[in-house]
C-alpha cells in the first residue's frame, strides 16, 4: 500500500541495531558511532593488483560503535575484530 512503512522481519533471538543509531546488543549505552577505516575486501584487492602499501592507509569504511569501555564493536554486537583493526 501507498505511504505504508515496512518493518523488517525479525529472526528469534537477533536484534541487529542500525549503524549510527541506537546501542548494539550487549553494548553499554553511553558510546557513541564512528565511521572507521579497515582492510576489507576492495582494500586487499587494490593491495594485491596495484600497491601492497595500501594496508597503511585502508580504502573501506564501516560504521562502529565505541562503547564506553573502549571495545569497538559493529551493529550487530559482534567486536569489530583486532586483526581488522591492526591494517
């Protein structure tokens, strides 16, 4: 219907928090969201045809949520991974 929102379909037992927007599950409130920069897939891939230095200066972004503990953890509640992190 014209002008109805669609909510998405929630699966039993997962909560997923939009990136930007609310705290993420398992996540103390109080933290804030940041883009940051990692070593994703388009990263390694202009790492291996062109410049293996770009693992220096990463090309992919993500939204992460820094909680106010210091863990940066992705919208779903998953820790953004420390080898992710190290590139």
């Amino acid at each position: 219907m014209k002008g109805e929102v669609v909510q998405p379909a929630a699966v039993a037992g997962t909560v997923v928090t939009q990136p930007g927007s609310g705290v993420p599950p398992g996540c103390a409130p109080g933290g804030h969201w940041t883009t940051d920069k990692y070593c994703g897939v388009f990263s390694w891939l202009l790492g291996v045809l062109c410049c293996w230095c770009v693992v220096c200066c990463p090309c992919d972004s993500r939204q992460v949520y820094n909680a106010p503990d210091g863990k940066k953890v992705l919208a779903s509640g998953t820790p953004s991974g420390q080898f992710v992190e190290m590139c």
